[in-house]
C-alpha cells in the first residue's frame, strides 16, 4: 500500500480525487483525512483502481466545451450510479460486484464521444 501511495503522490490531480472521496460523506470519518498513505489505506485497493479508472476517463474528455454539457455534473453523476450499481450488486449478491461498478461509470460515456466529435449536431440532438 506504501508503494501506491507514492505513486498516487505523484499525481495531484488523482491525489487532491482521492482526499476528497475520502473525506466525503459517503465514508463518514469524525476526523479529516490529510494524507495520501492514511487514505489508501482507508479506501482499498478496488475503490482506488475505480478513482483511478475515473480519472483516466475523465481526462479523456476535458477538451468538450462547458456551453455544450457540465461536466462536473455529468462525472458527479456518472460516478453516483457506478456506486449505487455497485451497491446493488452486492445488496443481491451478484459476483464480480466491480464490473457494476465500471458499467454504471461509463453509462453515458456515448454522450461525450458524440460531443468530442461532432459537438454542434450532439447538442442537438441531446439537448
């Protein structure tokens, strides 16, 4: 887990995702969490290669301008039903909990490639 944690460190962007996940509601701590050791460790290591899955994807699409779709909303929403579909899953006891997780992430991910690529008729056809 050191190890993970150093790389992690290394990414401010990734780091400044997982101190706020960690220190959100969903985890509840009495305590805030300042650390990225002290938050790798709390976190685990599937819901860190999920922040990190999240990241990566969410990097792929930066360049969609805000006057056709807010992305802070669509990635607040997108990572919301990955944990609910997540949850879900292992409410039912589905195996493979994670691949819920990865599917309710990426629900609506076609709705940013058609903005990426034809961002006029996207928006009208969407909007």
């Amino acid at each position: 887990m050191r190890d993970i944690a150093q790389i992690i460190s290394a990414d401010q962007s990734l780091s400044a995702r997982l101190l706020r996940l960690v220190n959100s509601a969903f985890f509840g701590f009495p305590s805030k969490i300042d650390t990225i050791s002290h938050a790798v460790t709390i976190i685990g290591k599937k819901q860190l290669r999920d922040l990190a899955l999240a990241t990566s994807v969410i990097q792929m699409f930066r360049g969609i301008p805000s006057h056709l779709i807010q992305v802070r909303p669509f990635w607040e929403h997108s990572i919301g039903c990955g944990i609910a579909s997540r949850l879900l899953a292992s409410f039912h006891k589905v195996p493979n909990i994670e691949q819920f997780f990865v599917t309710g992430l990426l629900h609506d991910i076609g709705r940013l490639i058609l903005y990426n690529h034809n961002p006029e008729q996207a928006k009208e056809a969407l909007t």
